[in-house]
C-alpha cells in the first residue's frame, strides 16, 4: 500500500523494502546550478501532486576522476533520503548521517544512473534500532569548499557546510510528518562528515536543529585559514589556466579538466607534507568564526566520539618503501628509524591526526562525552567500522567488491548489531550504554 506524507513542500511516497520505508531523492534544497552554483541553498520549490521518491538522486561531482565507484552525479545534488521503520508510530528518534570523502567525494544517492542501488542502504539499522534514517548529498571539493570568495563576491563561502544546514531544517520542519520526533535529532558521521559535525556543533544557524553528535574518525584540524585557503585557490586557478581577475570562468570549466587540477593540488598539497584535506572549510570569521576543534569544547551537547585503532594504515599501506624513512620528516613526526618503521609511522600518524586533537576536546569539554576505540582485528584502517556499522556494504567500503574485505565477513556480524544498538540507545535517551568518560574514563571498545 503506498504510502503519502505531507511535508512542507508537497507529498510525497516511497517504496517498501526490508521491512521499512523508504523514501529516496526527496529535494531539500533549490538545484545549485547557474545563478545559483557556488552559493549558499535555498528553499526547494514547492511541487504540485505526489513526488514518486522511489530512487535515489544524484551524488554531487566526485573530486578525482570521472571513473569514481559513483558514477551518477551532477551540479544538480541537493537530495536527501528517509528511511521509516514499518510500524514503529509516531515520536521516533532520528539519526541523520553525514559521510566521509575528506570533502572531495563520497554521496548518499544512487551508485549509477542504470542501477537502484544506493551508496548506503539504511534498511536494516532502522529495522533493527526501530530508528528513523535520514541521509543527504552535500556539495563537495571545488563546489561545495573551494574559497574563490577570496576573488569575487559572486562566491559564497563553505557551501557545503550550508547545504548540510539546509538539510538539517528540511528535517527540523518535516520529521514528524515521518514519524521522528525533530526535538531528539542526533548527527551521526565518519571522517569529513564527522568534521563537519563538530563545525555544526558551533554554527548559530545549525545548533539548535539537533540534540546530540556521534563523531567517528574525525579529521579534527582539518580547516583552512583564510590566507591558506586564498594560496589554494590561486594555485588551482593556475592549474586550470584561469586568471584570478575572472574567476566567473570557473563556471564553465570541463569537468574532467577539474578532475585533474583536483590531483594536481592534492598531489601539490601531500608533496609539502600537509595533511589538511585539500577541499576543506575556511575559517572566515562569519560563516564559520573558529576552528571546531577550540569552539566545540563550549557545547553542552551530549556527544559520542571515537577512533578506529588503526586509522591511518588505509595511507600509509600504500608508501612506497624507498620513500618510507623520509616520512617522518615529510608529515613532521618524531617517529625513529628502525624495526617497524610502517607500523610506528602509522601509529604516530594517527595519533597526531586522530586521537591526540579528539583528547584534546575531551578533556576541556563542557557536555557529557562517551568515548569508544574501534578494535575489530581483521579489517581496522579508516573507514573501516562503515559498513559494520551500517550492517551492508557503502561506499567508503573501498573494496567492497573485492573478496579481500573482511569488513562483513560472518565474524563481523555480533559487532555490527552491538554497534546499532549502542549509536540507537545514544540517539533514544542519551546513553550508549557505557559510563561518560569524566566520570570513569572508560574508553568502550569494539573488537
């Protein structure tokens, strides 16, 4: 039987499947195209009839290669899904995720224009948690965080951030309409996503569309001064034989010309050992005033934060073995040479890039804060907790089609079910099931 719900802009219907509702493609803001491309969302327009939203919409522009895993994307992104478990009533709790990309890639939407399959599939999470899931696209790399503001006013800045934000008040306005209760709303996100969480957290425009925050593998100082940012922007125009003087002409540039000045400032930016995400927030003063990492620790709202242990082996595998005793130096580690150089140089990276920055909110933060470290034995670089968290296979499943990924073999199977049920008891009534970390400095782990 289908099923309409009423929201502010029109009706729409979903889909059943896997014992939920669905509710895919639904648009939360106006296309960001022509007048509108790089600048902040507004308001979708109001429709006539019933939305059909029974396929997912497309992702945003992907950052390297137009031969990305997702490969139906476009300008024209800002789509989001709800997934309702069936007959779980009014009321429910809601858990909106934010993905990962490191800014530059990643999306909610469809994998490929001929397929229905979806980036991540919320079905079963909300089943088993009796949860409602909301996911959306938000612009990213030179779309959604290139600051060309620097140069022209026609710019807007952090748009990204914006279109999360504007996602955020399609929820605040339309849940209840799905069931969910828009008063116990609770950010969910990995990496870049989780980044933006913290930023989140500090923005006057975003704070009060939520109650609480689940911060996975966050790439905490991952935010660009304004003066880094500008340096960036002039060398990627550079890249794309654009003068400063008309930057309006990025509007039309080729999509696979921006592909590869992409690589070519990311190439730029590792060479020089910075491990700032290229396409990252600016902190300009007004859309967004300070770093999160110093800002956030004023919030009061409960917040769930962690690490997966071996964050940065998903980089450091990859180093070539000439080039590893120079590394240290390159990302500016105190790491010595010697037995277990890869191994030690990991661990120093994602203690400097992970753990240190999240202790450092922990221990000055105002709110009550749980912590947990991602421990599964087979499979444990970032990223990898994803797809056990959401019970299928999603995108930052790098090899998700590769029988290599131990990341949903059987043995993964209790931890993905502890971990729903814990991220759903914290989004339920704030407790996840272990004691906050001021009171017992209990650091939970899954393993």
């Amino acid at each position: 039987m289908e099923q309409i719900i009423e929201t502010s802009y029109g009706k729409v219907s979903g889909i059943a499947k896997n014992g939920c509702l669905e509710f895919l493609g639904i648009p939360y803001a106006k296309a960001p195209v022509g007048a509108l491309a790089f600048r902040h969302p507004q308001d979708p327009e109001p429709w006539d009839g019933i939305l059909k939203a029974e396929k997912g919409g497309r992702n945003s522009i992907q950052g390297y290669s137009s031969r990305h895993y997702i490969s139906y994307t476009g300008q024209d992104c800002l789509y989001m899904n709800v997934c309702v478990p069936e007959g779980a009533g009014e009321g429910l709790p809601v858990l909106v995720w934010i993905h990962g990309g490191s800014y530059a890639t990643g999306g909610t939407g469809r994998i490929s224009e001929k397929s229905d399959d979806m980036v991540y599939d919320l079905t079963r999470f909300a089943k088993e948690t009796g949860t409602i899931l909301v996911d959306f696209n938000y612009r990213l790399n030179l779309y959604g965080f290139m600051n060309l503001n620097c140069l022209s006013d026609r710019f807007e800045m952090n748009c990204g951030l914006y279109d999360q934000i504007k996602a955020l008040e399609f929820v605040n306005k339309n849940i209840a309409a799905f069931g969910g209760d828009p008063t116990n709303v609770t950010l969910f996100g990995q990496s870049s996503g989780a980044a933006c969480i913290l930023a989140l957290m500090t923005m006057p425009e975003a704070k009060h569309l939520f109650a609480k925050s689940i911060v996975q593998s966050a790439c905490i100082d991952s935010f660009w001064s304004p003066e880094q940012s500008e340096r960036l922007t002039r060398m990627y125009l550079r890249m794309l034989g654009i003068s400063k003087k008309t930057p309006e002409r990025i509007m039309e540039a080729d999509r696979i010309k921006v592909y590869r000045a992409n690589r070519k400032i990311k190439i730029r930016v590792r060479a020089g050992g910075e491990v700032t995400c290229v396409f990252s927030p600016v902190i300009d003063g007004k859309t967004l005033k300070d770093y999160p990492a110093k800002a956030v620790v004023s919030s009061d709202k409960p917040m769930l934060i962690g690490t997966v242990m071996h964050e940065a082996d998903l980089f450091t595998n990859g180093f070539p073995t000439l080039l590893l005793p120079y590394a240290p130096t390159l990302f500016k580690l105190d790491t010595k040479w010697g037995k277990n150089l890869r191994r030690r140089l990991s661990d120093d990276l994602t203690h400097k890039v992970y753990k240190k920055p999240m202790m450092d909110i922990v221990s000055s933060y105002a709110g009550k804060v749980w912590l947990y470290e991602y421990r599964y034995e087979k499979w444990c670089r970032h990223a990898d907790e994803v797809p056990v968290l959401f019970g299928s296979k999603t995108e930052p499943d790098r090899e998700a089609r590769s029988p290599e990924n131990n990341a949903l073999e059987p043995e993964a199977e209790g931890l993905g079910i502890e971990m729903r049920k814990a991220w759903s008891d914290f989004a339920r009534n704030g407790n996840p099931g272990w004691e906050a970390y001021k009171d017992s400095h209990e650091i939970h782990v899954f393993k």
